[in-house]
C-alpha cells in the first residue's frame, strides 16, 4: 500500500478525495468512524446528519442498498454508470480510512487483525440486539 512506504503521499491523496460521511444525530455505528476520524486526524470529511422520520434522501438510495447510514461518498467521483461513488457500513467505511491514513489502529499480524474483525462484529449484534429491542 503506498501509505506505508510514503504517509506523506496518501494524506495528499486523500485530501483530494472530497468525502462526505451521513449519519444520524444519534447513530452508534458512526461512532467508531467518527472515532477513528478525530484518532487519525483525517482532514476535510464533511459530515452531514439526516433525519431518518423523513422520506429518505437520494443519496442514501442510490448509495445503499439498505438504505440506511452510515454512508461515505466520494464527492467529486462516480462509477462508470453514473451512480456517486460510496461505501456503505460502518466495518467497511472504518477499514477504508483505516487503510489509507497511517498509523492505523488495526495492527498485528493478519490472525490478529481477523480476530479484532470478528470481535467487531460480535459487538455489533451483541449491541443491536440491545439497542434496537430496547
């Protein structure tokens, strides 16, 4: 990965991608984006809350296939179909900024970096189960 061997490189990269992160006011799986965003002190990520009792913005149907946040979209970027760029779900949007702004907070071997995914997504459902049943 280019980061690794230039950090300078991938902070001018990414700088230049114009990304914007949806939410909600009050969603726990942005949190940990927004973690890692203020930990790895990633510049010029446009963060915009949606409400979610309104009819659901245009951007979230044609970015996600569950309609639902968090979303990242690249803002100046689109697919060879037209449709913006994006990454839906919280694991991938945390990995993706993971992987392009060094130092990153997932280290250790490949196992270990397994092992930290799969207790990520145990917490998920452990959480949603309390939250959402709530």
């Amino acid at each position: 990965f280019l980061c690794f061997k230039k950090p300078s490189l991938c902070f001018s990269v990414f700088a230049n991608m114009a990304l914007t992160l949806y939410s909600t006011k009050v969603c726990p799986f942005t949190e940990r984006i927004l973690l890692l965003i203020a930990w790895s002190r990633i510049p010029d990520i446009s963060i915009k809350h949606i409400p979610l009792q309104k009819i659901k913005p245009e951007i979230m149907a044609s970015c996600s296939p569950y309609h639902r946040v968090p979303v990242l979209v690249f803002n100046n970027e689109k697919l060879s179909d037209g449709r913006k760029k994006c990454i839906w779900e919280s694991p991938a949007i945390f990995q993706f900024l993971d992987d392009t702004n060094p130092p990153p907070i997932m280290r250790g071997t490949p196992y270990e970096k397994a092992m930290q995914r799969s207790f990520t997504h145990y917490c998920n459902a452990e959480f949603s189960k309390a939250v959402y049943t709530y």
